[in-house]
C-alpha cells in the first residue's frame, strides 16, 4: 500500500495524521488513513489545496469559490472583510444531524421515501417497525437533543470535508475527485449528499451565529454521461424553491441564512487566486500545487 504522504502536497507529517481520525485504538490505520493513501484519495487533494491555501491572504483566493463559469460572483468577502484572517479550517469535522431534520424523519415514517424507496427500508424493515413502536420514545430524546448525543435513529453525524471559519461567516466545503454525489442516504431515497451538506452548513450557522456558505469542488463540470451534481449544484445556485424543496424540515428564516452555493473545479481554485503582489515562496507554493493537481489529471 503506498504511504499516505506520497498523496499529499504539504503538511505531510502534521499531527492530525497521528490522531484518532486516522490511528485506531489499537493503533492499525483506521479506513480513513487507508483511503489516504488511495492515489486516487479526494481527501489527500482537499489537505494539500487548503493547506496551501492556508498560507495565502484569503482575500485573494476566498471569492473564487462562488464564482459560476459566467464569471458571475456571489461575493463571501465584502469590501471591509477583506484584511480578515481565516480563523481557522477544520478538516473532515463530523456534524451530527440536525434536530429539526430528525424530528421530520419521525414524522414521516410512512413517507414512501422512508419507508419502501429508502435502502434502510429495503434491507432492515424492522428498524421501522421499531421506531414507530417506540415513536413517542425517540420524538422526546429528539426534541431534548439525546438523538445528537448517540441514540440511533435514521441519520447519523455528516462528515465536512472542510469547515473554514471566519469570525463573520463559514464555509462548508464538499469535495470530490472523480466521484460522483451520493445520490441518497440509508434511510431517505431523495436526501443526495449535497443537500445534506447545505443543510449542516445553515445547522452550524445557526449554532455559531454567522451565516454560512456550501461549495462543491470537483474535477470537471462536464462527463459523459453526465453526473448528478451537474444537474443539481445549479439548481441548488439559482432555484430557491428547489432549496426549499430539498429541504422542507428548515424554516424560511433558516434558509436565508445560507448566503450562496460555489461550485468550481480545481483547477478554478487555484485561477482564481490573486497572484497580484504575492511573495516569491507563495507564487513558488502555488506552482508546485498546480503541478500536483496536474499529476491527477485535475488540471
């Protein structure tokens, strides 16, 4: 198995390598660590491109996200952000579901969506059948917030790829290489991974109090035949009663805290910074990521 580090541009011994994310208590690599070291690993391109990000002015790379192929901007940074600096960008945090998602699964047990189309259904039907005996049990941990603390119920914690926090606003990244989106979850036929990341950027939002950003980042906008985030991230940018749609456990108040949705490649990431004024080692940081991402064909 090739070692994890020969997947990543920069940061390559950093201590999260050696935390529980990636070492099991027995002190194996967990999946996680053996994914890393995957060439094809869309968690070794989201390390190396944000870490070097990292060393860079946001100012200079941070809109780009939300920029469409028009060249259409929906800015993060506003004109009096621009000197700010990134307080910090968490890698792979796992968000547990939110409250208000958990208790619309509750209510719609009988939905076709849950209950005959999901692939819970489909493979564990007494998992309903349990649920619904012990309704009144699960929709009181729900409301009290017990569900968040580990009771199962039908959706687990959401796995970032990145958070970037800024002391105004956030940032949820989803990232991917040459997958495509999950087009559903277990337990929901029409819950596909991009919504539900939208979801947990406004869930995070509303626990941080600053309003929030989803960007996707992917290899290309095009294939043939064509993937499911071509049809969706531009419905998700431009279409708010799709969002609304996709989304129907969230208050309008909840929606509107979600500020714009970025879909750019990554190659686009890295056109899009500002080289204007930066220092011979940024601009020497910067080539050697293009010619990593050129490696994998992502250029």
């Amino acid at each position: 198995m090739t070692d994890f580090r020969d997947n990543l541009y920069i940061d390559k011994d950093h201590p999260i390598f050696r935390g529980p994310l990636f070492v099991g208590r027995n002190g194996s690599p967990t999946k996680k660590a053996r994914d890393l070291s995957d060439p094809r690993s869309e968690d070794a391109v989201t390390w190396s491109v944000f870490r070097t990000l990292l060393r860079i002015a946001p100012c200079r790379w941070l809109n780009g996200f939300t920029r469409d192929p028009t060249g259409v901007t929906v800015p993060i940074l506003d004109a009096d952000m621009s000197n700010m600096e990134i307080e910090y960008i968490k890698f792979w945090p796992h968000v547990p579901a939110p409250q208000s998602r958990l208790l619309w699964l509750l209510d719609h047990l009988h939905d076709p969506r849950i209950s005959e189309k999901s692939k819970g259904a489909c493979a564990n039907p007494k998992r309903l059948q349990r649920i619904r005996q012990r309704f009144s049990f699960y929709r009181e941990k729900a409301r009290a917030g017990c569900l968040l603390r580990g009771i199962a119920v039908l959706e687990g914690a959401t796995e970032l790829d990145a958070l970037i926090e800024y002391p105004r606003f956030l940032v949820a990244v989803e990232a991917k290489y040459t997958a495509d989106l999950a087009p559903f979850t277990t337990w929901d036929s029409e819950r596909e991974q991009l919504g539900r990341v939208i979801d947990i950027a406004i869930e995070l939002s509303l626990q941080q109090g600053r309003p929030c950003f989803a960007v996707l980042v992917t290899d290309r906008r095009s294939h043939h035949p064509p993937l499911l985030y071509e049809e969706l991230a531009p419905r998700y940018q431009a279409d708010q009663d799709f969002l609304r749609e996709k989304l129907p456990h969230r208050r309008p108040d909840e929606l509107a805290r979600l500020r714009g949705v970025g879909w750019v490649t990554w190659r686009e990431v890295l056109d899009s910074v500002d080289q204007q004024g930066l220092s011979g080692c940024e601009r020497q940081l910067l080539t050697g990521l293009a010619d990593y991402l050129k490696t994998r064909g992502l250029w």
